[in-house]
C-alpha cells in the first residue's frame, strides 16, 4: 500500500510517499506525477515513511527525473537507510538528488 500527500505551493510540488513503492503500487505514483508536474518546476519527493522501493518504483523516479531535467529541478529528501541502501546498490545515488 502507498499514499501520496501532495503540496503545491506555486511551481514547487511536494510529494510525501508513504509505504511501499512497488510493482502494484509504482503505477499509482506514476499516473499521480503524469497529472501533477505540468504546472511544475520543482519537485520535492519526501521519502521518510517510505519502507521499500522496488525496480517498478525506481523506474518511475527515473522517469520523473527524465521530465523534470527538462523543466526544472527534483530532489528527493528524508530518505531513509533502506531505501538509501536500494539507491547505492543500483547506482540511482548518481542519477538522482538526494539531500
């Protein structure tokens, strides 16, 4: 299960994901961020209640972060060790910003 709590303030969206981010779930993100990012330059993705993000919801950070390249900027904050652990054994810790 994921939620998704969305903050916009201007161009800048804030999303908050919490739970899983995986194969059933990667595609609800993924519809959310197609509807969301076209008024948007700024991304936020608040990970601190993310538990575990699989290659499904790797794929849709990478896509995210292909759109926003174009338009702006997309950084991922709070990211937790285990979550951080999938982005080190990947190499997502060089594609993406994660302060």
């Amino acid at each position: 299960m994921l939620n998704i709590n969305k903050n916009l303030e201007g161009e800048k969206l804030t999303i908050a994901l919490e739970g899983r981010l995986d194969t059933v779930t990667a595609p609800e993100l993924e519809a959310e961020l197609k509807d969301s990012l076209e008024p948007v330059n700024e991304l936020v993705l608040d990970m601190k209640d993310l538990e575990y993000i699989s290659s499904a919801g790797l794929r849709v950070l990478l896509t995210a972060q292909k759109n926003m390249n174009q338009k702006g900027s997309m950084k991922l904050i709070n990211v937790n060790e285990t979550v951080m652990e999938i982005f080190d054994v990947t190499g997502f810790v060089d594609i993406l910003t994660i302060a």
